[in-house]
C-alpha cells in the first residue's frame, strides 16, 4: 500500500526519513532536542513499528489444492524407473519412524539430516569415543525400507564441529599434524562403521563463506588453507575407495561471483588430482531472485565440463518468497519443477534429495530470519501431509514432464 502511494518518490522518502531520524537520534544524544523534534522521532518510530509489524507478520495463504480433488498418486522414484537416478529427502529418526510407509512408496534414497554429522556421532559431541547408535537406526531403517543412504556430512566448518577440537588443535605444538590426524581418524572411523550400508558421502560441505566468495574462515581454512579439502578426500578415498565422495556447497545464483569462485575452487582441485567423483548443489531456493533454468543448466555444463558428477543434494523453497503471487503454492511449485526438469535433463545429474519430507518442523521455522518471514512451507508435503502442488510438478519434471 505504501508503495502505491508513494511510488516513484519512494526512494527519496526513504532517505529523507533515515537522515532525519538519525539527526533526531543524534540530537537527542546531545540533549539538544526541542519538544518538537521529541514529536517527529516518536512518529517516525511509529512508522518503522508499523512498517515492521506489517512486513514481518506471517502471511495465510489459501490452499486452493486442498479444496480440489486429490490427483491420481504418481509417486516420485517411480516417474524415473530403472534409470538409478536418485530421488531423495532428508530425514530425522521421528521423520523416518512416522512415515515408512510414504518414504517407501515415494523416494529412492535418504539423507540423515543430521545424525551423521562429525559432532552427533561423538559422545556427547566431544572429541574421543564414538556413539553411532542414533545413526545407525536410521541408516538400517532406510535400508530394510530399500532405500539407498546419502552420508552428510565428514568436514564442515561452519556447524557442528566437535567440542575440544579447537582447543585441541590451538594448544597442539604441531596444530596443522594434529588437526590433518583428528580429520583422518574421523573419516577413517566413520566410513569404516558405515561401510557397505552409505555408498555416498558428503566430504566437505560449504567451503564458500555464506556472504562473499571468499573460503569460509573456519578451523580448517584456517590451519591447513585449502589444502583441507584435499586431505579431507584423500583420507576418505583412502578408507574406503568403493564409496562416491562428494563437496556440497550452496549457490544462490549461478552466473554471480560465488558461483564463479567456486567453479575455480573445483578447477584447482581437479588439477591437484584431488578424489573427488561429485559436486552436491544443494539447491536451497530461499532468497529472491529464483535462480533461472537458463543460468542453472549452463552451470551444470560447466561443471560436467570439469569431469564432475552432480546431484541437487537439499533441495527446498521458500513459500513466503512468493507473497504477492496469485497463488503462492503455484508459483512454488513452478520453481521447484524447473530446477528438477534441468537436473533430470541434464546427462552430468544423477539426483535430486530434498531437504525435508512435510513443512512440519521445516528447518526455517528455527532459524532467524527466516523463522520471523513465515511461512516457509518448503516442502512437498504440508503440515497435515497432504501432498502441495509442488508434488504433482516435481513428479511430471521427474517423468521428463509427461
Ligand atoms: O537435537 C537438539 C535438541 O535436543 C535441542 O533441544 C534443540 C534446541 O537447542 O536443538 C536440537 O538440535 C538442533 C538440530 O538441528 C535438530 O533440530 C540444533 O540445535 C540445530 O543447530 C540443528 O540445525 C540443523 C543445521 O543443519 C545445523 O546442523 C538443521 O536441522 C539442518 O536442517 C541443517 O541442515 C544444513 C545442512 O546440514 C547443510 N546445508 C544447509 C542446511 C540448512 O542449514
């Protein structure tokens, strides 16, 4: 609304409104602010209160889908037959208890979304012994379902780090041999637990900083440069040489200056002959611009072009992105199926994992900002696991869009 109003004066509004208040704050500070002014920053509070409640209050959207007919069931994994394509989602032991019988009929594969993490298979998330009875409970369930396992993740430096590495490594006379020991055990310890039960792994998750397209300063970056991610898949390839090793990061764009980065990045480990088989995208589409199909298969060709496997490895997609749309769940599921149909099309992509089965307990919900930007309804399935219109497209752009 006050766009409409404003419209082309906006920007000028906007700014006259920002130096005033901060000339009021600045004023108010040296004591040196008339009543009147007093007046003006009391209004222009309230216009930042209103302005905050209207942007952040969570939006209801109707769903048209659920007033219709359920469509005929087409279950994911069977729209790609006995092409080994992978058709995934994440999954926490209550995911995986609750709904056996769904994840059966509807996918291929299983990712834990975070029982395989190098912190939750410690004890008590401290360096030392190991504990894998929560993983191995969802790795053994997934399988007696028949599906296959995606391992995430070995080396990550953002999350999930175990308690006293750091210390251990900062107070070690050789900090570099001490750090490359405590990633060899790990991966060596992990992929022999899991051997012949996880046939893929994700190495190294994130390299990039979220916010530039620089390496992401982090315990590992830090001791031993980039060389890291070297060690880190000579050690896993060393452990168990039968298991497809992948580096995941995240992209929000695939023509800009991450994206750009991070394609070097390969290049320079594919020149040092580093092990590595695939590259996991994980396709998270949660802020505006919604990457174009265009952009996404070009990047696909450059990757191929490095010799590397892909797979979309946590897909999800936000619904509020689409506030203002005619129906936010169409618009959802358009994006959705157009990352789907170029990741199918494409001969270099092998899978598509979503990062969550229903929109109950969607990992956004927990985390600012996200979770003050509702709703996030990033998934195939809704809160009452009724399958939402990105189902039926996802299903169609598996099948090559019949
Ligand atoms: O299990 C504890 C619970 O006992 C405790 O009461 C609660 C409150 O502190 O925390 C629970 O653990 C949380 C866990 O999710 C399970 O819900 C952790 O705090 C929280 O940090 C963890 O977040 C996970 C995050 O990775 C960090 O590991 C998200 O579920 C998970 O979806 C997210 O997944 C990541 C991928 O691994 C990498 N790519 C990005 C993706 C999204 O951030």
């Amino acid at each position: 609304m006050v766009t409409q109003i404003l419209g082309p004066i906006l920007p000028i509004a906007i700014c006259v409104f920002v130096v005033t208040l901060l000339a009021l704050i600045v004023l108010a500070v040296l004591r040196r602010a008339r009543a009147v002014w007093w007046l003006v920053l009391v209004a222009e509070a309230g216009v930042i209160v209103l302005i905050g409640r209207q942007w952040f209050a969570p939006r209801e959207y109707p769903r048209l889908y659920a007033a219709q007919p359920v469509p005929a069931p087409r279950p994911l994994a069977a729209q790609v037959g006995g092409s080994g394509f992978r058709v995934g989602v994440a999954v926490s032991e209550p995911v995986l208890e609750r709904h056996a019988d769904l994840l059966r009929a509807e996918f291929n594969s299983v990712t834990p979304e975070n029982a395989t993490k190098w912190r939750r298979l410690l004890k008590d998330g401290r360096l030392g012994d190991y504990d894998f009875v929560q993983a191995d409970r969802i790795v053994d369930g997934a399988r007696a379902l028949g599906l296959q396992v995606r391992g995430h993740v070995l080396v990550w430096g953002h999350l999930e780090i175990p308690d006293g590495l750091e210390e251990t490594v900062g107070s070690a006379a050789d900090p570099a041999g001490t750090l490359r020991e405590a990633m060899r055990h790990h991966i060596r310890a992990t992929l022999e637990h899991f051997r012949g039960r996880i046939g893929q792994w994700d190495v190294v998750n994130e390299p990039l900083s979220w916010t530039s397209a620089k390496m992401h300063d982090n315990i590992f970056q830090r001791t031993l440069g980039t060389d890291y991610i070297d060690h880190a898949f000579r050690c896993a390839k060393e452990a168990d040489p039968s298991v497809a090793l992948y580096l995941n990061e995240q992209l929000w764009e695939y023509d800009g200056a991450r994206s750009k980065q991070f394609l070097q990045l390969l290049a320079d480990l594919k020149r040092r002959g580093v092990p590595i088989d695939g590259i996991g995208l994980q396709g998270h589409i949660n802020m505006l611009p919604v990457p174009s199909a265009a952009a996404l298969r070009a990047y696909l060709d450059q990757i191929a072009a490095l010799g590397f496997s892909v797979e979309f490895t946590e897909v999800d997609c936000r619904l509020r992105m689409f506030d203002g749309a005619a129906d936010p769940y169409t618009a959802q599921a358009e994006a959705v199926a157009d990352l789907v149909s170029v990741a199918r099309a494409h001969p270099a992509c092998h899978g598509v994992t979503f990062w969550g089965l229903s929109d109950r307990g969607n990992w956004y919900d927990e985390l600012p900002p996200f979770s003050l930007l509702r709703p996030n309804d990033p998934y195939l399935w809704d809160d009452a696991m009724r399958p939402k219109p990105v189902h039926a497209a996802v299903a169609r752009a598996l099948g090559g869009g019949r």
